[in-house]
C-alpha cells in the first residue's frame, strides 16, 4: 500500500471511528471510546515513555519540543505538551488532524499537519529534542518505515532521543500470528472490511530488529536501548527502541 492509498484509508477511518482506529480494543469499535478514557491513555503512554528514557540516562529538556509522528488525534501529542513547551503532531489523514484541532486544550504550544510525503521536508534539521512515535510505523510498508527512521534522526537535535515502537515478524505460536505470516495483505484486507465494515484498512507491516537497527547506523544513528513491546498485541513479536544520533 502506497502513502496516497494509506491517506484514503486513515481519513476514512478518521471520519468513521478514529479513536477505535488509534486504540483497536474491540469492545470499542463503533466508536465506543469515551474521549475522556481516550486521551488518559495518552497520558499513560507518555509517562510510561519519559519514564522509559530516564532509565536510560535521556532527560528531555521541559523547554524543549517534541514531534509525535502519526498523532491521529492527539492522543500523545496533549500528553506530551505535560513534559515539553512546544508539540508537533503530524499525521497523513486530514480528518485526523480537524479532530486533534478541535480537541487541542494547550493552544499554540501544540501545532498540527498533514503529511503525506515520504519525508519530513517541512520541518528543519535539529529542531526536536525527542520524536515519538507509537503504534505507527507498523502500518506502512518498510521502504517507509526507513525513509521516516532517517528523517527522524535528521530533525533530532545532538542528545534528543527517537522512541519508536515497531513490530519485528508475527507469533508463530498464536493462531493469529499464523495468520499474518501465510496469509497476503490483499487477503488480510478482504477480512478487515468484512469484520469491521470500513472502506478504510489498516495494514500491519513487521521490520526486523537487525534491519531496524541496520537503517539506524545507516543514518548517523545508534539504537541505546531496546526491549520487548506489547502494543501491537500477543501475535507479533515487537520492540520498543530508543535511538540517539551516534
């Protein structure tokens, strides 16, 4: 799936179910999400992260900015406007980024944009103390998924850190995870819209770790810390990396 058939897809979903898309618990489907339960979520996820990166010795400045790439509805992006002065959200569905306007509750230091190009051109070299990003990078296909690791460490400042969740190859051991493995996207697809009735599909893609880790040394980047993830649920194997600029 290219980016212009992955922006159809998310702004489907964005004006159809966008909290469901972003936090796929099934009793949520049918927009079932509470947006009070929604954003709390968020702010878990980003103590969590911060928490995360303290252990590692990585102190984001409170003066600093921070990019939250994929931010659907700001979920993150609020929640990191609590550690950080200024937030970037950037996301490829346009329905997405009207909802995270119109729930924004810190003003001007949150900013919002579409984007749909392999790259982040719009933004300047070295300008964020941290890049975040979860639950993303798993639906697009690797040859994305590398392009925005290289950008993520070209607009990373000397002594920021990436932290990006990624899934690496499915759970042979879980029904489920048998599934992605032998079966295509196209029938995967096929399935999702009869199970959920959207046009809009949401495509799960792993990277190996030594991939993962290889794209990262490729740009100037040294991955500091991994560890096993559990977000994209029991049928993939994922990791959880923090990465500085070497």
């Amino acid at each position: 799936m290219d980016l212009s058939e992955a922006q159809r897809n998310w702004d489907d979903l964005g004006q159809n179910d966008p909290l469901w898309a972003i936090c796929t618990e099934n009793h949520r489907h049918g927009n079932q999400w509470d947006p009070e339960e929604f954003f709390a979520t968020g702010r878990s996820a980003v103590a969590s992260a911060m928490a995360d990166l303290a252990g590692v010795g990585i102190s984001v400045p409170g003066d600093g900015r921070a990019l939250d790439f994929g931010c659907g509805f700001g979920r993150l992006t609020l929640a990191l406007a609590d550690h950080v002065h200024h937030v970037v959200g950037i996301d490829i569905a346009p329905s997405m980024i009207a909802g995270a306007e119109e729930h924004n509750t810190v003003g001007e230091r949150v900013e919002y944009v579409v984007n749909a190009e392999d790259d982040l051109a719009t933004l300047d070299d070295a300008s964020f103390d941290l890049v975040l990003s979860i639950i993303v990078l798993q639906h697009m296909e690797n040859l994305y998924k590398a392009a925005y690791l290289r950008e993520f460490l070209r607009v990373l400042r000397p002594g920021g850190a990436v932290y990006v969740t990624i899934p690496s190859h499915p759970d042979l051991t879980t029904p489920l995870g048998i599934g992605f493995a032998v079966l295509p996207n196209r029938a995967l697809n096929l399935y999702r819209k009869l199970r959920f009735g959207y046009k809009g599909l949401m495509e799960l893609h792993g990277m190996r770790r030594e991939e993962v880790e290889a794209v990262v040394r490729s740009a100037g980047g040294d991955v500091t810390n991994v560890r096993p993830d559990d977000s994209v649920g029991p049928a993939w194997h994922t990791f959880r990396y923090v990465i500085t600029k070497a």
